[in-house]
C-alpha cells in the first residue's frame, strides 16, 4: 500500500529529519525543505507571504514573493531547498523560454539585496534553489540579453556628455598620479 505524502503547511516544527513548509501564493507553489541538522529540534519553520518588490532592470514577470523563517531569526546551519511549482501559473512558464531565465531575488530586512541562481525543470514546471540564509524570496523570469542591450543603449545615449579629460590630451590624472600616454610609433594605436 503506497504511503501518502505528508501533508505541506505553513509552519512546522522542525523533527530529527528536518522538515517541509509550503503554500500556494497567486498560483504558485511555494516549499522550503530543510534537512536534518537545520536547527534544533522544536524550532519552527515557517512560509508566509512578502512584500512586493521593486522590479529588476532585466526582470520580464515575477511570481508573489514569500518570506521564510527559522525560529525568532535564526539562520539554518544546513542549506535549504525552495522549490517553485509553476504548473498553476501557466502566464509564468509561457514567460520562461530562451534566452530568459529564472533568477531567486533574496531580500532581507534591512533592503539589501541579492540574487540566487535557480534551476528550470521544463517538464516539472518546477524551478528549483539552494539557499544557506533565509529571507524574502521571489522568483523572477528575467532576460539578461535585453537589460544589456537596453543597458548599452542608455550608455551610447548618455555620451553626448563633455568628453573626458583624457580626451583632449595624452595625458590624464589617475587618483594623483598624472598619467601620460606615448604611442611606440605615430599614428592609430592598436587597442
């Protein structure tokens, strides 16, 4: 007789083999799994809905943030997985083809930032991370290629500036030091 999977919660208490949270949020389904060894037995393990996030220069779609928690603050001494099951946001997988990616926004409380590099099962729908520290956690479809073509464009733009002053001369200012550029021979220098 198959045993049937234990049923996910928003909080658990974490048991001699770790535990599992999760929640479904805007139709997406949210689980953090920490092993054994995670924190001391007792210690709750909680998954709760985050704020909204300002988007990302390469950032295409976003799933709803969540916020997990170990205890009164306390971080994991064993990583934890999070797994984003997409196959009730179809608008989100439609979003994840090539060249775009899925990336893991990790935002703490004090407004600093990171990113987690994530895995996409196509077939699962499922995009999956590793993560040492816990926080508040989004899962964005971002396109690298776009934000540097965009990033590119606002740099060529932003050029009609006053040239550098470098530019008139050969010689330039480098923290103190007065830098001056001879070429070997006259003439186009090979960069």
């Amino acid at each position: 007789m198959p045993t049937a999977e234990p049923e996910i919660t928003t909080r658990a208490s974490i048991a001699e083999d770790g535990a599992t949270v999760g929640g479904e949020f805007g139709g997406v389904v949210v689980t953090a799994r920490a092993p054994a060894g995670v924190a001391t037995s007792g210690t709750e393990l909680a998954i709760a809905p985050a704020s909204k996030r300002p988007p990302l220069p390469a950032q295409v779609a976003a799933a709803p943030g969540v916020e997990i928690t170990l205890g009164d603050g306390l971080q994991p001494r064993q990583p934890i997985e999070l797994a984003f099951d997409l196959s009730g946001a179809p608008d989100l997988v439609a979003q994840l083809s090539e060249p775009r990616r899925p990336l893991i926004a990790v935002d703490d409380a004090n407004g600093e930032s990171d990113l987690l590099l994530a895995s996409w099962d196509p077939d699962a729908q499922v995009v999956t991370a590793t993560t040492p520290h816990l926080s508040r956690f989004t899962l964005l479809v971002t396109d690298p290629a776009s934000a540097l073509r965009e990033g590119i464009a606002r740099v060529i733009a932003g050029n009609d500036s006053a040239e550098p002053e470098c530019a008139s001369g050969d010689s330039a200012m480098v923290g103190e030091t007065d830098v001056t550029l001879t070429p070997a021979q006259p003439g186009i220098v090979p960069a």
